[in-house]
C-alpha cells in the first residue's frame, strides 16, 4: 500500500478545518486534503496572496469556506462548529520577516492572539480532537550554529517575525496546559523555507527567481550567502497530517520539527544557480548591495523526533523540489491547468513517497 494510500485511509472522509487556507502552504494542503478524500473546511482574511487558491479553484473543493479576521474568537467558533471538523490546522499568519518590520506590532497581534482564538474557539467545539498550529523553524534563538536546532532548544527570534512566532510558540504552551479539554490535544508544528509551485508571497526566493527568469531579467538577491533547509512544500504538509493523525494525549502540549536533513541544507545563491539551469534560456541572478533588514544567515532543524515518533521522512531532495518547482512553473506557463498541475504532482509526490518509504529509503531516516 501506498503512502498515499495509508494516510487516506485516514483522512478520508474526515473533516479537516484549516485557516489561513488562502495562502500558499494553505491552498496545496486543501488540495492535498481533497486528494485524500477529507472534507475540507476554511476560514482566512481576505487577502491578495492568494493566487494558487483561485488559479486552483480551490475554493469549489471547500464545504464551506469563510473571511474573517483570525483574532474574532465568536466568529471562529461558529464557523468551527458549523464545519463539525475533527482537526484544525492552524496555519493562518503574518508571515513575512520583511513585513514584519513594516507592520510589527500587526505581526505580534495576528501571530500571537490570532493563535490564541483558534486555541479558545477549538476548545470550545466538543467535535475537535486535534489541534496543529503551525509556527516556522525560525521560531529557535539563532547562534548561527552548523548543527540543527532541536525541539527543547531555547527560543527566540531577532526579527518581529520570529519573536512573533516563538511567542505564539509559548502561548500555544500557556493554553494547552492551563485550559485542558478532555479528548483534545495540542501539538505545534514548525518548518520553513518551503518551494513549489504557485508561490507568490513578497520577498520570496523562489517567486522573485521565477518572475525575474520569466520576464527575462536578472533577478536580485538580497542574502546569497544564507543557508537554509529547503524542502518542498509537500514535505512538512504531509508532516503535519501525519502528526494531527496520531496526536493524543500522551503528546500534548508538544512541538515537532519538520525539515530536511542538515546534510541538505544549502545556500540562497546554491539555490538560484539551480534554478537558473533548470530554467535555461540565459536566466541569471546576481546579488544587490543592500541587504535590507536583518535576517539569520544560517539556520537548520534537526526532524529527529518527527522521523523517530512519526515514522516521517522528507522524500525529496533539494534538486527534486526545484525540479517539481521549475515543472510546475512551465507547465502552467505552457497552458496547463493550475488545478491538474497541482494536483498531479501531488499524486507524483505521494507514489513516490511510498515507493521509497516501502524501500526503506528516506532522506533524513
């Protein structure tokens, strides 16, 4: 049996709430949802990073799928309710380091109460079991250090983004241990520098490589030098639904990195000299003399306890997540589909999976 197969059996018919499923993690995982078999539910603010969602169609996939603002507990819970939904992803955020700057105390306010509703409005719900509130692997106190950070390693975060999110880290803590619920459990989840098709958040890698290649330009990066654990965006997806599936009590209150294994973490300018091969036609990259806002030059996490206590495993390595980025990319600029694009990679992405999971063959295992 596929793993595909094996978390179908799960998630089929099974109702799944997700917020923040506007956004670009949030409309693969509907998908990936739907391809499963669930019945899908969403609630997000209305916002103009969602262009996979409608190139998708995703919203024809959705029983119901609703705007407002994050932080409104009353309209979270009645919308929770109606959906009779057994699990909750919490992926709804401010999640732009730029931005961040920007806008902090938004960022602060979005990221920490926003999370702290979804926890009241769910526990609030008698029909929700499991609760995953996704944060980021930026969540850790940087020390710029060659190995990954583990889950009890201390948290931090220079930058409005990362405090914001290491905040929403100890807020998840605070509840899930003062406000019990007999038969729910809670559990955060933290992954970051996702890459796939469709990606269109500001100040990206993978969008400002994609736009500056398609338009015939050369596209500027800020931080050539900064290492990061890419992983396609599939990866911690699948994550995240392996571990809302076993998810019980003895884990509650628990946290779980999702990455690729140390060994696989390369640079932005390793990255965009990938890219420009795989898309050809003169593409190039060169890097701009203002970096900007501070960001983290070297940050890795360590999947260990996700590989040993979830039995997960990245499937892809760097190269094959550029490789599916770049296909989708051109396949949709050739007249594909964006929903048929998505979708068969999804199924490519779950057959391989089992294929190598059966074999015994996992990038970080």
């Amino acid at each position: 049996m596929s793993y595909g197969c094996k978390m179908a059996g799960y998630f089929e018919e099974r109702s799944v709430f997700v917020t923040g499923n506007t956004g670009f993690k949030g409309a693969w995982l509907c998908l990936l949802l739907d391809r499963l078999g669930s019945r899908v539910h969403g609630y997000a603010q209305q916002t103009s990073n969602d262009f996979l969602f409608h190139r998708a169609g995703v919203s024809s996939i959705l029983e119901h799928d609703e705007r407002g603002d994050i932080r409104d507990v009353e309209q979270l819970t009645a919308s929770i309710k109606r959906s009779g939904a057994e699990i909750v992803l919490h992926l709804a955020a401010q999640s732009g380091v730029r931005e961040s700057y920007a806008t902090p105390r938004e960022t602060f306010s979005v990221n920490v109460d926003g999370t702290l509703a979804v926890l009241d409005a769910a526990r609030r719900v008698e029909s929700v079991r499991t609760v995953v509130v996704v944060t980021t692997d930026k969540v850790y106190r940087n020390n710029e250090w060659q190995w990954g950070y583990r889950e009890q390693d201390m948290l931090g975060g220079d930058d409005p983004y990362s405090a914001s999110k290491a905040a929403a880290e100890l807020a998840t803590h605070s509840f899930a241990v003062s406000f019990p619920r007999e038969g729910l459990s809670i559990a955060t989840a933290r992954a970051g520098n996702v890459i796939g098709g469709g990606d269109a958040t500001p100040d990206a890698l993978v969008p400002e490589l994609i736009d500056a290649f398609r338009s015939g330009r050369s596209a500027l990066l800020r931080h050539p030098n900064a290492t990061r654990p890419w992983q396609h965006v599939l990866e911690p997806l699948t994550g995240y639904l392996r571990l809302a599936e076993v998810l019980n009590p003895s884990w509650h209150d628990s946290a779980w990195n999702f990455g690729p294994s140390t060994d696989h973490a390369v640079t932005v300018g390793t990255v965009a000299d990938e890219m420009a091969r795989l898309w050809g036609a003169g593409a190039s990259w060169s890097a701009v003399a203002d970096e900007g806002p501070h960001e983290a030059g070297l940050l890795m996490v360590d999947s260990a306890r996700a590989r040993h206590h979830l039995n997960w495993a990245p499937t892809f390595s760097v190269r094959e997540a550029l490789e599916y980025t770049v296909d989708w990319e051109k396949s949709v600029d050739g007249g594909a589909s964006t929903r048929s694009v998505t979708e068969r990679q999804i199924d490519d992405y779950l057959a391989v999976a089992g294929r190598r999971a059966a074999a015994g063959i996992g990038l970080s295992r």
